[in-house]
C-alpha cells in the first residue's frame, strides 16, 4: 500500500491590512464618508474657524523664530544672520504641523 498525499502547502499569510497603502487609504475614506453622512456638512462657521486655526499653526511658530532671531541677533550685533534662518525654520515648522493637522482631520 502507499502512503496518503501529504496536504498541499499552505499559502503565505496576506500582510496585515495597516500595511496596504491602497487598502489604508479607502478605509480612511470609508471611516470619513461614514461620519460626514453621521453629522452631515460642516456649518460656515466651523469651516472659517478650522482656516483660522490652520492660519495659526503656521504663523505662531514663525513669529516665534523671528522673535528668538531678533533676540539673538540684537545681543550679538550680527543684523539678520540669525533672524533670517529662524524665521524659515519657524516657517517650515509651522507648514509641516499644518500638514499634519490637515491629515488627521
């Protein structure tokens, strides 16, 4: 007699769900039309207030690097040499954390 035919060899697990961009990206689609039809439109008022928050994300840290720059630049004598890079260091900062909010909302 012969033996019995071993079973046919599994196939490899799928990646998990999170690491499927494609797959990532409609569920969060998914989970957004799903509350939009839950709450329904944002209100005028809610939209303007989420333009001024987004305008404030990214002044606030470049005000911040012009002030620190000044600063520095006052105490050393050195005109804008540090005002300047501060300023585009507060400026990127403020775009990317900007960025940032948008996605998670």
């Amino acid at each position: 007699m012969t033996p019995p035919p071993s079973p046919p060899a599994e196939p490899p697990p799928e990646p998990p769900f999170e690491e499927d961009p494609l797959a990532r990206a409609a569920g969060v689609r998914s989970e957004r039309h799903r509350r939009w039809r839950q709450e329904g439109e944002p209100s005028v008022g809610r939209r303007l207030a989420q333009i001024g928050v987004l305008g404030w994300i990214i002044v606030i840290p470049a005000l911040v690097g012009l002030f620190i720059g000044r600063l520095i630049d006052r105490a050393l004598g050195s005109g804008i040499f540090w005002t300047a890079p501060l300023l585009l260091a507060g400026l990127a900062l403020g775009c990317w954390s900007a960025w940032k909010w948008m996605k998670s909302a």
